[in-house]
C-alpha cells in the first residue's frame, strides 16, 4: 500500500521533470486503485489531489518557470490531474455501488413481523345496510327523507288512516309517551315521513325513507323494541300497482342478486287499499328444490314486507289531490334483510355493540 | 282462525281431485294467508288397517306380564289374506273385535318404525295399536276397539279414527273479520278456487217468526246494540257430554270443550261468526235491558275479575243490576253452570267501536270480543241463535221455548259509488267493468249501472266503505300474480342532501380512525344518568318519559348517549376487548314542554301553522355523537411499546370529526359530569358549545366496569353540520422562502397554552404561516408552579421573500403580546 511520499521536500527537488509527475500519476492511480472503500478513496483524495498533495505543489510551481518549460509542465501536470480526477471518479462509482449493495444487505428485515398496531374501525351493519339501500333508491332518482323518531300521534296513526278505534292501532304495540293527553308516541313505521313529505312537497313524490322505529315487544333473538325500516313512497299522476311491482322486482335484484323477483299476496294496511304481503325469491335456493334450504326454512320465497296503493284518504289527510294523484308505498325490515342476506339468526348481536361483530363488517357490505 | 278443513267442506264444493295444498295455495293468493296445515296422523306413514281379531291365546310370561298371542284379519292388507300373527299385551278386547292394525313397513308418531320381529317366542308380524301409539292422546290403558260398524278388515283406518282430519291455520287480516268463521272461509273456497260451487250459508236457515212470548228485552241505546235476539230452552240435561265431532271441532280450532251449553255456543260462533252468549235462565230476574254503564257501577265477569264499569261501556242487566258485558264477557251471576236446566240464548249485534273500546279499557281479549270489535253479520242474529237452539235440543234433550225476541233492525249497507275503470287504473291491469262487475257481485255485493257503478256491500263486510275497498276486492279475485311488472320514471333526482352525505363523513371518519361503530337502545333510568354522576340539577335529566316502557329500570328516552356507549364499553372490556374504541350517532330526547301534539282531523290538510304547531310539541330531538376508548391507542410490540389512550385522544377525535366538515374545534377547562373535572374539554366550533370530552371520571369508569382513564366524548352533530363549510375556495400558498424562529416561554402552570398561543398568533402579525408547540417540560428548571411553552414558528409573505430581520421582528412582537397576556417570560 502507498503512501503519501513525506520525504519530498518541494524546495529541494525539482518537481516538474516529466518522470517526476510521472511517479506522482503512477503513485497516485496506484493509490486509487488500492482503495477499499469509501472512507480509503476519501483519503486518497486528499493525499493525492488535495491542496498539500504532490501534484498541487508542483501545480503551483510552474508560475515559477520560464514560459517555455512553463507550457510543457502545465501541459504535463494538467493531463496528470486529469487522469487522476478521472480514476477517482470511477473508484468513486465502484465503491459506492459496493457500498449500497453491502448497506442493502445489512438492511434486510423480517418483512413477516407484525405490523397493525391500531385498532381498526368499521361502521355497524345497519347503517350500511340502509345507506346501501339508500344509494339503490338515489340511483333511480329517488331522495331520502327523514323525520323524528318522537312523533306526533296524528302523524303516525290518523294522518295514515289509522283513526282512533282502528283495531290495527293494537296490533302496533305502541310506546306511547307521558303526559298521554300530549298525544306523542315513538313512531311505529317509518311511515310518519311519507305523510311529512307529502305535507312538504309537491309531486311528483319519489321518497325513501330509511330509520329506526319502535314496538313494544320483548327483547328476543327474533324481536327488538327498536328496529330499523325503510319505507318508500312514490306519489304522482298514472301511478300503479304495476309500477309498485316493477319498482320492488328492482329493488329485489339490486339488493338480492340478478334474477331475484317478488310476489304479492293480498294483505291489510290502513295506509295502504289494495295491500299486499312482499315475498322476495329466495336469493339461495331461487325456489328450486327449496326443502333442504334453510335461508327460506322450504318456502322458496322469503317474506321481506308490506306494500300497497297509497289510500286515497290518507293522500287527503296530506293535502294531496287523490283525483290528479295517485301512489304506491312500501315497507321492509333493514334489520331484517340484513339477517337473511347476511345468514344471521338471531338479532341481538346488532344490538349488543360487541366490536367484533360490527368491525367485522369494515365500512362497506 | 284454525279451521277444520272438513268443516269447511261441509259448506261448499269443489273439484274432485282438489289437493289441500292447492286450496291453500288459492286463498293465500286472495288474501287469507295459510299460517300452517296440521292433522293428528301427519306423522303415521305405511299401511295402518282394520283388522279383525279372530283368536287370542293369553301366555304368561317369566316376568309375570301375559301376553296375548293373536291372530288379526287384515284382509289382503298383508299382500297374502292369510291371518296375521301379532303379540299383543293389552287384554281390553275379545275375538272378533275390530281393531287399528298397523303392517310392517308403517311407521308410527317419533319415528317407530314397524317390522316383523321375534318376542316372547313368536313372529310377531305388526302391532295393534292404542290412542297413544297413533298420537291421538294419553290413553294408553289398552288398545284402540273400533266401533262394529268401522269399515271391513284391509280398509284404512285413517279416516275412521279422523287421523287424516286437516285443519287449515289462516292469518286473518283485520278487514277481513268475516273469515273468522267457517261461514266466511267457505264463501273465500268458492270465489278462490276454480270449480267451486254450491255455498252453502249456515246462516241461511228458517228461523221461526218473532213473537211477543220471548223473553222481554229492552234496548235503550240502539246505536250500540241494533239487534238483540233472546231465545230460551227448557228441560236441558246439564250432564249431557258434548258429541264427539264437536269436541273435534271446536279443539282443532283451538278451543277448550268445557261442556255442552258452552261448546255450543262456541261451536255455532265458529261455524256463523256469530259470538252468542248463554245465561242460566233461571238466574236472569226479570227483563233484560241494554244501555251504557253508569258511574261508579261494578260488574264480576265470568273470569272472575271485579270491574269498575266506564258510562261508555255497553252493559246487559235484569232486575238484579248488571248481568253482563255486552259481546265482551258474561257476569259471574247468570253464568252457566253443571246444574243449568234452561238457557238463555242471547245473539247481538253491537257496535264494534265500543267492543274495542270496552276490550282496551278492562283489557280482555277473547273469542267473542276479537270477532264482535272487527265487525260481524248483523243479519244473522236470529239464523244463529236459532242453530244454537238446535243443537242444544238435539244433544242435551229439552225444549226450545216457542217465545221468540228479536229487537232492533240490522243497519243499512252504505252504498258505493265506483268508477268502473278504477280497478284498471288502480291495478295497471286491464280490467274491464264487467269482470270488475262479476268480481263484487262473486264477494256478496249488489251492483247496479255502469260507467258509474253503485255498489252495496253484503252485510258480512262492514270492512267495505270506500271505492278503494271495493278495488282491492276485484284485484284480489283477479289475482295479485298477474300485475305486471313497470319501473316508473322518476324526474331527475338530487341525491342526497348535504347534511345527508356529512353524516356519511362523519361515520366514515370516525371508522378510518379506528373506532368502530355501536347501535344502542335509548331507554335509560335515573340510575343510569346517577352512574354518570349528574347532579340533581343537570338539564340531562330532564327526561321524557314513556307511559309502557319495556322495563321500569329504563323508563326515559335518554338526553344523552353516554350511558348507552359507556355500558356497550363495559360489556367490550368484559369480553376481553379491552383495547377498545367505540362510537355511536343517534338522536337524543329533549323535552320541550310545550304542550300537546294537536289531534287534526283527516279529511283536509293541515293547515301550514298547523302542521307547525305539531312540530313544536315534539321534543328537541338533535343528533348526538359519542365515543370512548380504553386501554391501548397504539399497541405495544417490536416496533416499541404501547401508547395508552389519553384525555387527549377524545378531544382528538372530535377535531378529526370536525375537521372532516371543514371546522376548528377550541377546546377550554370545564367541569362537566361525567368527565374528570380536571381533565374535561369543552368543545367549541366558532364561540359556541357543541360537545365536550376528556377522561371519564374514576368513580364512573367503576359504576360501568370501565377500566381507569377511560376517555369520551359527546357532541352535538346538528350544530356541526349547521356550520360545516359548504363551498371551500381554493387555497393558494406562498412559494418564497419560509423563515423559523423558535421560542420557549415560562408561564404559570394554571395558564392554558391555548391563551399563550393565542396571544403569540396575534402578536406575530400576518407573516406568521403557522405555530407548533413542541414541547411541555415542567420541572427544576422553571421553578414551582411553572411550566415552559416551547413553540416553532414558521413566517413567510405570500408575495416576497422576507428581508433580515423582519422574521426576528414578528417573533418579538409575538413574545411582547404573550408576555403582556399572560404573564410569560422568555426562556433564554
Ligand atoms: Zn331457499
């Protein structure tokens, strides 16, 4: 390994004879050459082109020679430092990619480790269930409405022709509030919105209205005392049951899979004349050979809700012309739809509020 | 309603041929829905016969039993007509006996299976049957003796013993009352099922002429009794037992027997529809009046139950006082008894509204109050009362008395007026008049005209008021099946609101920073909002409150959602998910006291103040946000150790939130239960409060089973979205260079950093980019009572590059304010 050459003494040797700078190129590339890494170049540099190097001391002698000699040794030790800056340069390349391959090496990790170190979040099931739901509705060029769940009597029941001896007010289950004579229940059907929107606007009416709801019954896996519905609501000039079937036949499809249709059967709502029970085609089974299906319990068909022409009367009670108009409603179980697509059967998990279930889910079903 | 389906098929025809399956098919697609078919031999498969017994050898046994060794003619049953050999161990039958035979290959209720097999030294090839064995009841003290006259030996014996008797379960809505009876559902066969024919009314039959020799009956409000019909008979056998198929009957339809007077009445009011009530005649004195109750009157009904009587119920009396409440429940004195020798056969028409007024108000449902209160036949009181007569004489011997009592008139049917097109245009079918016309005339009604049709309903359906009433029928018969599938055509919709599309940002927020949402019921008790430490005053415990709640620990609609996520936190950390992060958005109750929510009527609109005034009788109901978080924010690991969560992350949460609307949040000092009161924020957005958080307080985080520093939060997300930035301009930023300047600065601890940061913004000018604390030390350094505020500054002018000095300036300026404020003093 070579030097720096301590013995030369610049005052006493002439430095700029051609075998002279010759010795310092050759003490130099060899010097270059002999680097092992980095930290070695970095020091050959400054031995051998750095300000107190051969070759920098003999530089600043040619101003001393006469101008012939001066050409030829500036010439001489110009190419020198040329050819050394020029070998310096490419150790420099080599080294440093030794170097990065070497660090990259050394770097190496165990990219198996565990990495999540926060919890993760998700939305509960119902409310993407209802926004999912929404968005079908929005897609069609429905609007969502909404309205409190503390509602006025008159709202919820009369304005919807359930008038105050109506047997069906027993069949609601109603949690009515204190003082009675105030006349505010906790709404029993999301339906109290349809009759706020059409108090509220003008047809053509094309609403859903997705929200939570209440009855009385006993906390059980197939019963809450809150629940979740989504009615629709759709009030304008020439509307029909057959636009009430094609409506939900699409409904059914988008939220159920292609194919997948519904079927009326005849039923009692006093919002509602002519009424009807909704099936929905069993999404697993599609009614073929359906004994063995459990999604349906052998059915074929799944009940999913209530729907019907809009009674002229509550059209009236709303302020809604039922000779120019007329409309359809509808009304599913959120809570419910989301059980049988999601295979759950009992309930209570949703209300429970166990992370696990929820998180689960993430931010989108 | 459980219907016996031979019963039904008593009263009207229909192909042969026609499968349970299929008629049940046909009247659930017009409205009576099938809720479930049963029938006692539904679980009996393989041949179960007749067989005669031609010889029994009696052979004791070892373990003291005998057994019969029998020979059993079974016909050609077996496939050979040869004698059948079986081992009995009953001994309550003798040769010759016709007895239920069950073959090989039969399989009996719980899935016994029939084989040949050896026992007590025979080959024992079948098994004669008792009532047990079949699923036919408890008797099992010997074998099933059928009558001489069953059937030969070979026939099936399924029909004999009524094990193949199918009774149908509908779902009956309430409109159609009229179904609750065989009458009705025989009437639904013959317009359901195609072939049908031949009805036969059981209310049609010949009653005998009113006369002035029954029993006298006065009716003072004819409005809520418009037909009281009395008929009597005399010399009843009280010990007469109820005939078989009545028995059969009225238990498949889900009655208990419970004597013969009893199952009677029962019998004719599932058969007509028409409930009717019997009184022991010889209890009643006097004349029977009906009228409305008076004040302060009290009646003991046949339940046993002493009942204070409203002025608006309907009441039967005599001389005695009140007897009865009328179509509800009979009184304890006139009741029916194991001596009854002369009954009182009351059939009456009352008005349905009071039945359900009178049901609500003693709470009794019954038989005879469900049919009474949806609407019953007026016209045939006396048909029923006359069948009821009948059936009496016919099974329990005795006289029917020729006094005959009928007062009042049925009421008249409205007429209707219809559109003859309605059903098309309601249906989207075409329908035309004259099916529309065959379709009411098939349900009972009368129909007259066209173009305009007029229409009166039959008496059965009081259901049937408006045109729309009388659509639904037509489209029922039409059939529901058939309407055509047409999506409408919308106008272009606008999407969801921006409020709407917020409440999305939020949850998707509140989910991307790791909290996972939770849907609690909002029922709570004062012990709840006592666990949240709220003092007497607090205006959170200004409830609204539910006259039925579910449970009376939970009676209140709750003014907060802390006490529904703090208790789903407990229960998390109970099920081990104790590095836990939960929220929930929901509506809050609170109460206005503003008086009641008007009943309006419903033949008009509302009236916009109106429709106004009902809104202000609601409670304030906003909607709320909260969320806690316990054990580890961060968790520990390779990469370091766990950051628990702190008071800080629930401030941080909110701002999260906040920020996603565009919004600042200012937290200050506050004192609010159920918070640490040294550690509780108030959250503020523009100078007004929308929520606090901070660590729980210790004694809460106990009485939830939290574990200590458990954080929270709660805010008001209406006022939020109130304020949230609708239309952001776009920001444009400076492309100079920026300048730093660094500053600590000692103040009192009590000094809130937000007030020292404050006064460095304003006093730095408008240079200032932006400002960082980066660091609280307390300690020696700065003495007692102090803490040093060190802050990063970045100046930079949006239009130049900033001259020496002038970034040094505005860092003094700054200083200069917050030592003036706040009494701070620069480090050095
Ligand atoms: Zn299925």
């Amino acid at each position: 390994m070579s030097g720096p050459n301590t013995d030369y003494d610049p005052v006493e040797v002439t430095p700029l004879k051609a075998e002279q700078v010759d010795e310092m190129r050759e003490a130099a590339l060899a010097a270059i050459a002999a680097a092992a890494d980095l930290d070695a170049l970095k020091q050959v540099r400054i031995d051998h082109t750095g300000d107190r190097s051969p070759l920098a001391l003999a530089n600043r002698e040619i101003g001393a020679l006469p101008p012939q000699a001066r050409k030829d040794a500036g010439q001489r030790i110009g190419q020198t430092r040329g050819a050394v800056n020029q070998a310096l340069a490419a150790r420099q390349v080599v080294l440093e990619a030794e170097h990065e391959e070497r660090m990259l090496v050394e770097e190496t990790v165990d990219v198996s480790l565990p990495t999540t170190r926060a919890r993760r979040g998700g939305r509960h099931p119902l409310t993407l269930q209802s926004e999912l739901i929404a968005d079908l509705f929005v897609a069609m060029g429905y609007e969502v409405a909404e309205g409190p769940v503390v509602e006025a009597e008159w709202l919820n029941f009369d304005a919807l022709n359930l008038g105050p001896d109506h047997p069906a007010r027993s069949m609601q289950d109603t949690f009515w509030t204190e003082p009675a004579e105030n006349h505010v229940v906790l709404r029993t059907q999301t339906s109290p919105v349809q009759a706020r929107t059409m108090l509220t606007r003008k047809p053509p009416i094309y609403v859903v209205c997705p929200g939570r709801v209440f009855r009385t019954d006993e906390y059980d896996a197939t019963h809450s005392p809150m629940f979740h519905q989504v009615e629709g609501l759709v009030v304008d000039e020439g509307i029909t049951m057959a636009h009430l079937k094609g409506t939900l036949d699409h409904f059914a499809s988008q939220l159920f899979g292609d194919g997948i249709t519904t079927r009326f059967r005849p039923s009692y709502f006093p919002f509602t004349e002519p009424s009807a029970e909704v099936d929905v085609l069993c999404f697993v089974c599609r009614n073929v050979d359906p004994a063995s299906c459990r999604t349906c319990r052998g059915e074929g068909w799944i009940e999913w809700g209530g729907c019907g022409v809009v009674n002229p009367r509550v059209l009236t009670a709303c302020g809604v012309d039922p000779s120019v108009y007329s409309g359809f409603a509808f009304g599913m179980g959120i809570d419910r739809s989301f059980m049988f697509r999601h295979n759950l059967e009992d309930l209570r998990p949703l209300f429970e509020g166990d992370v696990r279930f929820s998180s689960s889910f993430g931010s989108e079903i | 309603m459980k219907a016996p389906l031979s019963w039904i098929l008593e009263h009207v025809d229909v192909p042969a041929g026609t499968t349970t399956e299929h008629l049940t098919d046909r009247l659930t697609l017009t409205g009576l829905k099938l809720e479930a078919v049963v029938s006692p031999g539904r679980d009996i498969t393989g041949p179960l016969v007749i067989g005669r017994v031609l010889t029994m050898e009696p052979e004791p046994q070892k373990n003291g039993k005998t057994i019969n060794w029998c020979t059993v003619d079974v016909g050609d049953a077996n496939g050979t007509g040869e004698p059948q050999g079986i081992v009995c161990g009953a001994h309550n039958f003798a040769p010759g006996d016709l007895v239920a035979t069950v073959l090989p290959g039969g399989v009996l209720p719980g899935g016994f299976e029939i084989g040949a097999r050896k026992t007590y030294g025979h080959l024992s090839a079948g098994m004669i049957c008792s009532a047990r064995e079949l699923g036919l009841g408890d008797d099992h003290d010997g074998i099933i003796v059928l009558p001489a006259d069953a059937g030969q030996p070979g026939d099936d014996v399924r029909p004999v013993l009524g094990l193949d008797e199918e009774t149908i379960e509908f779902e009956i809505n309430p409109d159609r009352a009229y179904a609750l009876s065989i009458r009705g559902i025989a009437r639904e066969v013959l317009v359901s099922v195609d072939g049908a024919s031949n009805f036969r009314d059981p209310a049609d039959r010949d009653t005998p002429a009113p006369n002035a020799d029954g029993h006298p009956v006065v009716v003072e409000d004819a409005d809520g009794c418009p037909v009281f019909v009395a008929r009597k008979v005399t010399g009843f056998d009280p010990t007469a037992a109820t005939p078989d198929h009545i028995v059969q009957r009225i238990t498949a339809a889900g009655m208990r027997p419970i004597s013969l007077a009893v199952d009677v009445t029962n019998y004719v009011m599932l058969e007509t529809g028409r409930p009717i009530h019997g009184y022991d005649a010889d209890k009643v004195q006097g004349a029977i009046v009906v009228r409305r109750a008076r004040d302060g009157e009290r009646l003991t009904t046949l339940d046993g139950t002493d009942r204070a009587l409203d002025p608006a119920d309907l009441v039967v009396t005599d001389d005695s006082g009140i007897i009865g409440l009328g179509g509800v429940m009979g009184g304890e004195t006139t009741e029916m008894s194991g001596t009854t020798t002369s009954i009182l056969v009351e059939a009456a028409h009352w008005d349905a509204v009071s039945m359900y007024r009178t049901g609500r108000r003693h709470k009794i449902t019954s038989e005879a109050g469900k049919r009474n209160e949806r609407g019953v036949d007026p016209t045939i009181c006396e048909a029923a009362a006359d069948r009821v007569v009948e059936l009496l004489v016919e099974h329990g011997g005795g006289t029917a008395d020729s006094g005959v009592t009928v007062v009042g008139t049925p009421p008249a049917m409205p007429v209707i007026e219809v559109a003859g097109d309605l059903a098309a245009r309601v249906s989207g079918m075409p329908i035309t008049e004259e099916r529309s016309i065959d379709c009411l005339r098939a349900v009972g009604c009368e129909v007259s005209g066209s173009g305009t049709l007029t229409v009166t309903p039959p008496p059965w359906r009081p259901d049937l008021t408006d045109p729309q009433d009388l659509t639904e029928e037509v489209i029922r018969l039409v059939g529901y099946d058939h309407v055509p599938s047409i999506l409408p055509t919308p106008p272009s919709g606008r999407g969801l609101t921006h409020s709407q599309r917020l409440r999305r940002r939020i949850g998707r927020t509140l989910a991307g920073d790791g909290f996972v949402e939770v849907v609690t019921f909002p029922f709570v008790g004062t012990s709840d909002l006592d666990d949240l430490g709220l003092p007497a005053d607090d205006a959170r415990r200004d409830l609204l409150r539910l006259s039925n709640p579910l449970s009376a620990e939970a009676p209140f609609m709750t003014t907060t959602l802390l006490p529904g996520v703090l208790r789903t936190a407990g229960k998390n950390v109970g099920h081990g998910n104790v590095d836990l992060a939960i929220f929930e958005t929901g509506a809050v109750t609170l109460p206005r006291h503003s008086g009641p929510a008007a009943i309006l009527p419903v033949d008009r609109r509302p009236t916009d103040d109106e429709f106004a005034a009902l809104d202000a009788a609601l409670p304030a109901q906003p909607l709320h946000l909260a969320l806690v978080a316990a054990g580890d924010a961060v968790s520990g690991g390779w990469w370091g150790a766990a950051r628990p969560v702190t008071w800080s992350d629930a401030i941080e949460e909110v701002r999260s939130v906040a920020a996603a609307l565009g919004l600042d949040v200012t937290a200050s000092s506050a004192d609010l239960a159920p918070w640490h009161p040294g550690r509780c924020a108030e959250l503020s957005v523009d100078g007004e409060v929308v929520g606090h958080a901070g660590e729980v307080h210790p004694r809460v985080c106990q009485a939830f089973g939290l574990p200590k520093r458990t954080v929270a939060a709660e805010v008001d997300l209406d006022l939020l979205i109130e304020r949230a930035v609708h239309l952001r301009p776009a920001p444009s930023f400076s492309s100079y260079p920026v300048a730093k300047e660094d500053v600590a600065l000692v103040v009192d601890a009590s000094v809130p950093a937000a007030d020292v940061e404050a006064a460095l913004r304003e006093g730095a000018g408008e240079l200032l980019e932006s400002i960082r604390l980066f660091d609280v030390y307390t300690g020696d350094q700065v003495g007692e009572g102090k803490k040093s505020l060190a802050y990063a500054l970045r100046f930079r002018a949006p239009d130049r590059t900033l001259k020496e000095g002038e970034a040094a300036a505005a860092r003094d300026a700054a200083v200069a304010l917050a030592v003036e404020r706040t009494g701070a003093v620069q480090r050095a």
